[in-house]
C-alpha cells in the first residue's frame, strides 16, 4: 500500500521529517527563502497534505484534489482561506499554545525596547559618537514600572504579556470582545472599552487575530484617542493597523513611538517610513522565533499531518466545521 504524499514548503529540522517520513511520501521546498507560488502549484497537485505557511487561496486549491489537510505552522491562519478550504472539506490546523510565551516575550521586548530607546542609543554607540557623560547622549526614555498597559485583545499572547506587566508593577486595561473575568478576579485586570483605553495608556499592545472585522482596528480616529505620550505595541498582524494613519500619528508627534514586529505587506518595502523613524522599533515578524519554540510549532503541525492521514481527528483544527461535514 503506497504511503500518503505530503509536501513542505520549508526546510525543517531532520527530526520532523523523520517523522513523517516513516508514515509518508515527504517532498519539500529545500531552501530558507518562500517557496514560489509555481513551485508550490506543481508540488500540491497530488498530495494530500502540506505543512508550511504559505498562502492558500480557493484556486490553489482546487489545483490539488487530493488535498485533505492544510498545516499552518503558525496560531494565525489568515494566510489560508479557511471558509473554502471548509467548503471543499479540507481541514486546516494550526499551532496555538505552544508559541505563546515566545511571542509574550517579543511583544513586551518591543514595549522595554521603545520605552528606553534601546536601539536609539545603540545606534548612538555603534556609530562612535558617544564622547561625554550627560546632555543629550543620555537618551532620555519614558518608565514601563507603574505605567498603564491597555491590551487589545486578551486572548492567550494578550494574557501572557498583562502577566509579564504584572513584574513591572503596571496597571492592565484590556479591551476584547469577550470579558475574562476569571483574570479580572485573579490579576486585577481591568476591563474598559475601545476609548478608555486607548485615552488612558500609556502602552498600547494589539493582539488581536487578523480577521474581516479587525482589519484597520487601529486608525485615524483610534490613533487620535492615545495621550501623545503613549506607544503603540504591535506583534500581532500588520493589518491590524493602518500603516498610514500610524505614520502620520508619528510625524505629527501624536503619539510618541511605536514598537512592530508586523507589518501591512511582509517583507515591508525598504522604503517604508516606519523604517526611518528613530521612535519606532521594527523587527521582521520574528515573535515565535527561538529554536525551542519553532520546534515545538513543527512537532505540533507534523502531529496534525499524521493524525488526519491516520484517519484520527486533527489535534488542533483550526475550521472545526469542517469535522462535521467529513462525517456525512
């Protein structure tokens, strides 16, 4: 009996693909870079999974009839287009929980980071230019201990880096569109609305998942609503901020910085704005990005793979309507 075929669109460590390989026909993509959208359309035609990251469109597809199962090794899926994939009876998965702590961490480096004017003073140092003690050298910054967090979006990586602020002695607002009180009871979290807290925080940290309704969350008029004091912090997804409304926010000097890890388009042009800015913090989307955790991103998506071409229930379904619809 012929194994399964899967296909990766990324190098992996050789332990994954050990582990698929014992169970299934593995190909894959072999190099760092994406893998090309032909590539990619000539690879899937006769597998019946993929693991990887890429975009997966209604056309894409319907390019590869045998396909039963998307692996995105990622917690967001907006990459993929989950109602078609749900349509054509495709399950889609994806890998939460194991990544959080790893993002936290980001999110709340990118908080230190602009606060302190960390990469303001590095440049300073590297370009030789550090000559005297005071003055302007000193690099003046604004304190994270005892401010006020507003965090939009109190999901997993939204928890997780309120209870990071909680070391620093800082005051959590959170707005989302569910309440948790359960952390309001046990934290001291406090839930407020859109307004309150983008007037009353001096960090704001985005974490919400990139859907119909959050895209643009953040603009003209929210931007408009924080104290000129106040830093925007985003590792969530690019779009969930417009890009320029931010910008013009910055230039103006109505809100004082910015920390990203994300971006509209990614990779974002070289001649982004937001490049240029010594108040902003830009990093190229690497929240989840340590070994340990990307490793445990792939084992997670690898135990997808093998689960539903063994015929058993995905671990982490990411369209779980689609489970109802394979068993008619």
């Amino acid at each position: 009996m012929s194994k399964p075929k899967v296909f990766i669109t990324r190098p992996v460590a050789d332990s994954t693909l050990a582990r698929l390989s014992a169970q299934c026909e593995v190909s894959f993509w072999p190099k760092e870079s994406r893998c090309p959208a032909e590539v990619l359309e000539e690879s899937v035609t006769d597998v019946e999974a993929v693991l990887g990251t890429d975009r997966w469109t209604a056309g894409l597809m319907d390019k590869s009839p045998k396909l039963r199962l998307i692996a995105n090794v990622g917690v967001g899926f907006d990459n993929v287009d989950a109602v078609a994939a749900t349509q054509r009876g495709i399950i889609v998965t994806n890998t939460p929980d194991v990544l959080t702590d790893t993002t936290a961490d980001l999110a709340f480096t990118l908080l230190l980071n602009v606060a302190r004017r960390i990469g303001e003073a590095e440049r300073f140092m590297r370009a030789g230019e550090w000559t005297m003690l005071g003055g302007p050298a000193t690099f003046l910054g604004t304190n994270v201990h005892h401010a006020t967090l507003g965090i939009i979006g109190l999901g997993r990586i939204g928890a997780a880096v309120a209870h990071r602020a909680l070391g620093f002695h800082m005051k959590v607002l959170y707005y989302d569109t569910v309440r948790r009180e359960q952390l309001e009871k046990e934290f001291g979290y406090q839930y407020v609305d859109m307004d309150t807290l983008l007037g009353e925080a001096d960090f704001v940290s985005v974490h919400m998942p990139l859907m119909p309704e959050t895209r643009g969350l953040i603009g003209d008029a929210q931007l408009a609503k924080m104290k000129p004091t106040a830093f925007l912090i985003n590792a969530a997804r690019g779009p969930v901020v417009e890009e320029r409304a931010l910008i013009s926010a910055l230039r103006e000097g109505r809100i004082a910085g910015a920390g990203l890890d994300v971006f509209e388009k990614e990779p974002t042009p070289t001649n982004n704005p937001l490049l240029k800015m010594d108040n902003v913090v830009v990093l190229p989307h690497i929240g989840s990005a340590t070994v340990a955790t990307r490793q445990a991103m792939l084992d997670l998506a690898a135990g997808n793979v093998l689960a539903v071409l063994s015929g058993k229930p995905p671990i982490t379904p990411a369209n779980p309507d689609v489970l109802s619809r394979l068993k008619k």
